[in-house]
C-alpha cells in the first residue's frame, strides 16, 4: 500500500456534527432518520440533539458511539474513532464488497509481510541500545514496520468483507479471540491484573533506582 500523505489524521474535530447528521439522514431504516426517534434512543431533547447537528453543543465521545450504533451507520464510527485518534481512517466501503478482492490482497501483503519480518530479524541482529541505528538502517526499519502495519488493516478488510458478502459474526470472533488470549494468559483480563503489574514494575524501577545511588 503506498503512501501517499505524511499525515496522521485525516478528519477535524469540527467534522463530527457533519458524519453525526449524515448517518442519521442517510440511516438504512427510515424510522431511525428522525430526530424524534434517534434523541429518544440517546436519552436526549431534540433541541439538543439538533444543536450537536449544527456545530453548537458540544458531544461525548460516548455519545457518538452510541449515535452511530443507533443508526447502524458503522462507517461513521470509524470516522468518529479515527477522530478521535482511537482507530485507522475507514477503507472506501466499495473495496469490501468482495471476499475475493480482499483475499487476494491480504495474501499479498502477508506475503509481503514476511519480507518485512525477515528484514526486521536482520536489523535485530546488529542492532545495539547504545549505539542506535544509522539513517539507512532506521529507513528500513521504519518501512519494515509500515509493511507489518499493512497486514493488519488487510486482515481487517477481509473479515469486513466476509461480514458483508458472506454474513460473518464479527463479534463472535472479537469474542472468541478475547477468550484465547485470556486463556492463554496473553490479554490483561481486568483492572486488577493491570494495578498488580503497575506496583511490580513500580517496585522494580525503585530497587534499580536505590541501587545505581549506592
């Protein structure tokens, strides 16, 4: 995938009154293009509703999840999200129609991909903390890590497209995912486990730190 643009993000935060109204107005089901029905759904006035419409009151970004979900506009949440810095800027949807297309495509890249690690296994090779990596070296990693990168958004726009074409069950994925990393003690399960692991590692950097006075 080239790239074309050193940007990160692509939307404004002042373009959220606009994808929220567009997703209500262009909603598939008629009855969830009205004020009426999509502010009862959020538990708001329609006074204000319209006024996040027009720019001059201010939405959560909980809202906006919840606005998008209402109208089952999924393509507005990842606007929102990517707004919000929390997810990559959407794919044009005319590419995820075809499980085919995007099989082909997330092959190439995997295959591509596996390129980019063994240029990675190679850099790792050399590499010493002290001495960091020359300009050639750091372009190269750099252009490594942006090709692992690719597999991931491939990956997502295949199983986009089997949910499109073939009428996949993303969330019993997500789910069944979720439960195997945690079963497999990979995915931090609760807050707990992240306040233990915090302490730990708190501990640690003290001990090295009353160490290195001595």
């Amino acid at each position: 995938m080239q790239n074309t643009s050193t940007k990160s993000k692509l939307y404004s935060p002042s373009s959220i009154p606009t994808v929220l109204k567009t997703a209500r107005e262009r909603a598939l089901k008629p009855e969830r293009r009205t004020k009426r029905w999509l502010a009862e759904q959020l538990g708001m006035t329609e006074r204000r509703l319209t006024g996040i419409e027009d720019g001059t009151s201010q939405i959560h970004l909980e809202e906006c999840i919840e606005w998008c979900e209402a109208v089952e506009d999924f393509l507005a949440l990842k606007h929102i999200l990517h707004i919000y810095g929390i997810s990559e800027p959407p794919t044009d949807p005319r590419l995820l129609d075809s499980v085919s297309m995007q099989l082909d495509n997330f092959k190439t890249e995997v295959e591509e991909g596996f390129t980019a690690a063994k240029d990675i296994e190679k850099l790792s090779q050399h590499w010493r903390p002290w001495k960091g990596f020359e300009d050639r070296d750091r372009q190269q990693m750099q252009a490594a890590a942006k090709q692992i990168r690719d597999v991931r958004h491939a990956a997502d726009c295949l199983l986009t497209a089997m949910d499109n074409e073939w009428g996949l069950n993303r969330k019993y994925v997500e789910a069944t995912w979720i439960n195997g990393g945690i079963a497999n003690n990979i995915l931090m399960h609760s807050v707990g486990v992240y306040e233990e692991l915090r302490r730990e590692r708190t501990d640690q950097e003290r001990m090295a730190q009353l160490g290195g006075l001595k």
